[in-house]
C-alpha cells in the first residue's frame, strides 16, 4: 500500500466513525428533532386540554351555583317544565315521514 492510500484509508475510517458518532446509536441527530417536534406537539396538546378541562371547571361551578342557568339548561335539554302554570311543547322537525 502505497502511502497515499494509508491516509485515504485513514481519512475513510475516521469520517465512518464521525459520522456513526453523530447520527449512530439510540439517540442520533434526527432522533432528537423528531422527539423535540413530538414534544412541542404534546406541549401544544397539554395546553389545549388544559383549557378544555378550565372551560369545563367553570361550566360546572355555573350550573351548580346559578339556579336560573340549570332551570334554562333543564328547559333546553331536557324538557322540563316548572309547577302547574307552564306547558312546554316540543316540536318535531323531522322530515321523514312515519308509516
């Protein structure tokens, strides 16, 4: 072997082993940014459901506190109606006719 190809076998071996340093093993370079947008993923999620669930928090504390809101609620969904004065009808919109 002729010395100029010991150094380029040299330079071969040493750029092969650079490279398995940086992207070689469990956690290489591309595994990292793609855990790190999977973390801002999951981040951005955490964020939404924890508004979901303050949204869902005050919804709560206003029907169990607020009279008037559960009454309009039991009215709406339901179709209830209070004491003996009031007659609720409930109307059908469909449009499929019954045999």
């Amino acid at each position: 072997m002729t010395p100029l190809m010991k150094r380029l076998a040299w330079g071969a071996g040493a750029l092969v082993v650079l490279v398995y340093a940086i992207e070689g093993g469990e956690y290489g370079t591309s595994d990292l940014l793609t855990q790190r947008d999977r973390h801002t993923a999951l981040a951005r999620n955490v964020g939404v459901l924890e508004a979901d669930v303050d949204s869902m928090r005050a919804e709560l504390k206003a029907v169990t506190s607020d009279p008037v809101r559960l009454e309009r609620m039991a009215r709406e969904e339901w179709g209830m109606v209070r004491g003996e004065k009031e007659l609720l009808y409930r109307m059908r919109t469909d449009t499929a006719r019954v045999p």
